[in-house]
C-alpha cells in the first residue's frame, strides 16, 4: 500500500505499481481502508469496565491505571500459578513484529498458558505437510501456464484478488478452470464447471480420483518411482474407492467424479488451488492431504505453475525461537507448560482445571464473533472471576466483556513486517502517520507491562526496528538481498528462481524427501498412514439420526464485504451485505413454506439464530449458506451463525469444524 499523507493525516491509500504481484490493486476492503482508521467508531482512549460484562459500558482511564491495574492482577495470579493467565491472539495483525514477537517473550517469560492458534488452518496445514513437509506449492506468478485448473474449498475472487488475476489470464490462454465448492461462489460463477460436493466429502472425493488415475494409468510412472513413497500400497488401499463408492457420500454423480479424474489425468499441466474450505470439517486434515497426493500421481509439479498450492508460508525463512523465545519461560519444573486450544475458548473458559483460567488477554482477534459454539463462548467470557483485557481497535462483542479495554493502532500507525502465504514476497510496514488519540501498539504495551513486572530480560524491550531487522534467519539462501529491497522499496521478493517449480526434482520436505502416499509420522500420530475416508461428523450421510432432526448442512464462509469480522462494523460493508442472510435452495424453501426475504430462524441443539432469507440455486439442495462472519451485536437477537456451530475438532491439528453443521429452519 501507498499512502499520501497531508498535515499528519492519511489521505489517500492505493496500491503500490511497482509491486509485482499485486500491481497497484487494492481489494474493495482495503481501497477504503481510510474509512476504517478514521471511523468515529475508534477506540482512542484506556477504560474500565462499570457495567455487567458483556454490557459494554466503560469510563476513560488514563493509561497508567489500564496498565498498573493489569499488571497488579498478572503478578496476584502469577504468584499462584502463571497458567491461569492466557493469551488469545490471531490474525487481526499477522505482522511478524506485532502478531508474534514481544507478545510471545511476555507470556513466555510470564510463564502463561500457550495458546495452540488453530482456529483457521491447523488441519489443512498438518494434511498438507504429512503429504508434502512444508507450506510450501506452486509459484503463483507462473500459473497462467497451466491448462486445467482446480479452484478447491477456496473463492478467491473474494479472497484472493490478485492470484485471481493469475488464474484468469491462464483461462484466457485455454485453460480450463473448474470450481469445487458446496455452493455456486463467486469464484464458481466464472469459472467453466462447477461440481457441488456435499460439505465435508472432499476427501471422498479425491480418493475416487486416484483410484481412476490409477485404474486408468493416468500417472507419470517415473515420477512416481524417483519422488513417491508408498505408491504400491496406496494403489492396493483405494481400489475399492471408486467415484460409484464416492457418489453417494458426495451427492456428485459418479459419471461426473469419473469424467473429472479422467480430465484431470490426462492433462498433467494442471494446477489444483486449494484453499482452507475444506479443511473446515471432521476429516479436513486427511481431505487436504487426499487433494494433495493427486499431483505427484500425474507428475504435475515438474512444470512451473502446476501441481497444487495451498499455501506459500513455508518458503519464508523465519526466525520463530529469536521472535518469540520460548527459552524465556521461567519455571517449567514448577509449572510444566500447558497448551490450550484457541478454538473451543468456551471450553477453555468453563471447563479449564488445574487451575482454572483466571485472566485472559484478548488482541489481534474477536472470539465471541468468531469462535464456534458461541453461547458457550459468551457464557465464559460473563464468568465474574474472570479478568478479561482487549487491546481492539473498535468495541467488538469481545470488548464488551472486557475489565480493561485498551485502544490499539492500525496498519498505518505501528512498525512491522510480512510474509505473505498467496505469493513470495515479504513487505516492509512503515508508519504513516501517528497513532490516533492515545492508541497505542502490540509491542509498546507489552514492553510497558514487562517493565511494570520488573522483568529485566532484554529481550522484552527491544524496539520494533529491531525485531523486524532480525524476523528472517540470518545466512538463509532465500532472504539473501531481502532487507536491502525492504528498506529500498518497501516489498521484496524472496531469492527463489522465477518461475519457482518447487517440487519439479522431488525434494519434498518431508522426512523422506519424497512426498508420502505414506506416512510414517501420520502412523505415529495414530492416523491411517495412507490417504483415507474421514466422514463429517454431522451429515445426512454419517449421522442419521441427528439428520432426522437437523436435516440441512450449514456453511458459513466469509461474506464478500467482512474479512472474518474484520470490517463487518463499519457502514460501507454493512450496508453492501444488507444484514445476515441465509442462502437456501427453491427446494427446501419450499417444503418449509419459505418464501424470498422471509425472516428465518436457523437451529440446532446448540443455539439459533436469525437471518434473511435469500431463495436460490447457488446452493445445491441440503445445503444452506450463512455468509459470514457478523458481529452479535449488529445481528438480530444478539447471535450469528457460530451459535449453531460445533466445538468438536478435526481430525488433525485440532482445528474447528465451522462447516460440519446440521440445522433445522423455518419462520421466525
């Protein structure tokens, strides 16, 4: 981003053109991210909580009293067990030096619970690298040189603008693009096919793919022999997954499973870009891991732009232990570290013993809007006893709960720097203007804790240019020229060939160095070592009887105009989204009497809530759409659609399961 700044304020924000990538384009979000710095919605001052929680009634403070109160309360529940305190932090920054820098130091050397962040990518991410060892696939700049491309679980012309680009052009050269997706996205509706899986059947769906790669000898048999291990055990295991065994999981047609493996098969420059949809259910981790086997099959990966991306993450070399010094905690022999998960906060919050979680600190995310279960959620949160501090930019459902609410800056008023998981290249993030009011950010509050505790670690002091300067590891081949073209030009791409093929000599990062049909670490971890079938864990399929009661699955993706709940409070975005509404087919809608803008109630045992209802065949039958993610408090009768959503987890990484949902619904 470029900013143009007149008398200390923003007044103009555009792309930057000389970025190769994303060549002076903003998403519709961001173009209008001076809306979002300036809104009269801003916190800009400490308070204190002087109503019931969840209330949110506050009283300004100054911030000495907001940081010696925190400080008195840390050291009181340090001094019994530093356990009961607990970090919740995501991705409202994903800045190296203020998403996971002094942060980390403070609640290390504090001794904290750890926070497991696993409310986005967990599952996908340990599928993936069980299968392929890294967050690392395809060169985004280089896939226009691809002739079939899968857009899978993913909708990028909402949420990957400029990689959208990059698969357009390819489609203008020949390319076929075909969607996967529950519902007619977007993304699908300029796409040239679109197949509707039931939510939750991807997996199934790639099993029946290999097993006709194979029963076909669609495959790149030297590939194989030199790249793969365990092909001969995984051409035995899925000769009976075939697309008839799938059809009826995945409410596909098995002559159209068929016709798209043999498709696939026969064109090996192909490209699947799958994204993190469909790891959001009961068997997400072993449905990426099942995607990400198919293009080693047909040798995809020797060509530059082909084989399969789901996240480009890995290729940057960053220095975890020097940004977040984990070698800070205090007394482990005391106090054994203790991990809990981020996505099931409520949970955490009710249920959490020995001991009990006394204290949370909430910044860079908004749990009460975005986690699953969220009555749960907010009954935590209400708990008394419990000492809640939010560092927010606005007074989220979240800082309603707060005892101290503190102001935070935005991108444009804090030092950091990026990777990037859609491209290669890491930007530089400089301040633009001063902070607003008395905002200030991650890193200085965490350093003016640090100091109030009297711990004399310098680590917790180190200013934010330091950080930044030290976030890649020194020596590595990639970042070689990366802090020369940050400091020149604000982004830099890393060291890596272009095109970047990264996997066209093998060299997966996997134990092996092969990517592994089978895998040894996934059998140690308890799992099928070779691709398997995970059903979801509420279906019309897997669950019969809770379908009797619930008989519709519910997804929940990002509404085009929020980025998570991000966005989703200020009058341009909410305006364009005209409230929450529900996606239902002509079909169901008509055996519920349901007609176009009826007022909906959307149940199930966990919760309910309210929406529009939008009467259409973007959703195939069975299935409906909340697009998501609404904060509570703009929703009618103070719920979205994570009121309905599951607390069970994933089959790995211990992710949530958001589209893995049964509901019922009717008028409200």
């Amino acid at each position: 981003m470029e900013v143009t700044v007149a008398g200390g304020r923003a007044v103009k924000i555009r792309g930057a053109a000389d970025m190769p990538f994303t060549k002076g384009a903003l998403c519709t979000k961001v173009a209008h991210y001076l809306e979002r710095v300036y809104s009269d919605q801003r916190l800009l001052h400490p308070m204190k909580r002087v109503g019931r929680k969840g209330e949110g009634r506050f009283e300004r403070i100054s911030w000495d009293e907001a940081l010696d109160t925190i400080a008195a309360k840390y050291r009181e529940i340090a001094a019994e067990d530093p356990r009961a305190i607990l970090p919740y932090s995501y991705a409202g920054t994903m800045g190296l030096v203020q998403g996971e820098s002094l942060d980390r130091r403070f609640f290390h050397r504090l001794g904290a619970s750890l926070l497991d962040r696993t409310i986005c990518a967990a599952a996908g991410a340990h599928g993936w690298k069980a299968t392929v060892g890294a967050m690392v696939g395809a060169d985004p700049e280089a896939v226009a040189a691809a002739r079939l491309i899968l857009v899978w679980g993913g909708n990028p012309v909402v949420s990957n603008l400029h990689g959208w680009r990059y698969l357009q052009e390819a489609k203008r050269r020949g390319a076929k693009l075909v969607c996967i997706d529950p519902r007619r996205s977007e993304t699908a509706a300029k796409c040239d096919q679109h197949l509707a899986p039931l939510p939750g059947t991807d997996g199934a769906l790639a099993l029946a793919m290999m097993q006709v790669l194979i029963e076909h000898q669609l495959l790149d048999h030297d590939y194989i022999a030199r790249h793969t291990l365990g092909f001969e055990a995984l051409a035995e295991h899925v000769r009976g997954f075939t697309p008839e065994w799938a059809a009826p999981l995945t409410g596909l047609d098995a002559a159209q499973i068929r016709a798209l493996a043999l498709e696939y098969g026969r064109r090996p420059h192909s490209l699947i870009r799958l994204n993190y949809g469909l790891n959001r259910c009961a068997g997400g981790g072993m449905a990426v891991r099942n995607v990400a086997c198919l293009p080693a099959l047909t040798g995809a990966w020797r060509y530059a732009g082909c084989g399969a991306l789901l996240s480009t993450s890995g290729n940057f070399p960053v220095d975890g232990r020097t940004l977040q010094r984990p070698d800070l905690y205090p007394d482990a022999g005391r106090f054994p570290p203790r991990t809990l998960n981020m996505a099931f906060i409520g949970e955490v919050l009710l249920e959490t013993r020995d001991p009990p979680v006394r204290a949370i600190h909430v910044y860079n995310s908004n749990p009460v809007a975005v986690a699953p279960d969220g009555n749960r959620v907010r009954a935590g949160f209400a708990r008394e006893d419990l000492f809640c501090v939010v560092h927010e930019q606005f007074q989220t459902d979240t800082a309603d709960y707060a005892d101290i609410l503190l102001p935070a800056t935005s991108q444009l008023e804090h030092r950091d720097v990026h990777t990037t998981y859609g491209h290669v290249y890491a930007v530089d993030n400089r301040p633009a203007i001063a902070p607003l009011g008395e905002a200030r950010s991650n890193t200085e509050v965490f350093r003016a804790l640090a100091r109030r505790l009297g711990f004399g670690h310098p680590a917790l002091y180190e200013s934010d240019e330091a950080i930044a300067a030290a976030a890649f590891r020194a020596g590595d081949a990639r970042a070689e020229g990366l802090a020369a073209g940050l400091q020149a030009q604000g982004w830099a791409r890393l060291a890596l060939p272009q095109p970047f093929a990264p996997f066209a000599e093998g060299g997966f990062r996997t134990p092996s160095g092969k990517c592994e049909f089978f895998s040894e670490s996934l059998a140690r971890e308890g799992h099928d070592p070779l691709p398997a079938w995970h059903p979801p864990a509420e279906s019309v399929v897997s669950n019969l009887t809770l379908a009797a009661r619930y008989p519709l699955a519910l997804i929940s993706p990002p509404a085009r105009n929020f980025l998570n709940s991000s966005f989703a409070n200020l009058p341009r975005f909410v305006d364009a989204e005209g409230g929450p509404t529900l996606q239902i087919h002509p079909d169901d809608a008509a055996t519920r009497g349901i007609v176009e803008g009826a007022r909906l109630r959307i149940h199930n045992d966990r919760g309910e809530f309210i929406a529009r209802a939008v009467v259409t065949r973007d959703v195939r039958p069975g299935v409906v759409c909340a697009p998501s993610v609404w904060w509570p408090k703009l929703c009618e009768g103070g719920r979205n659609a994570n009121a309905v959503t599951s607390p069970a987890a994933t089959d790995m990484g211990g992710g949530p399961i958001f589209y893995d949902c049964l509901v019922e619904v009717g008028a409200a």
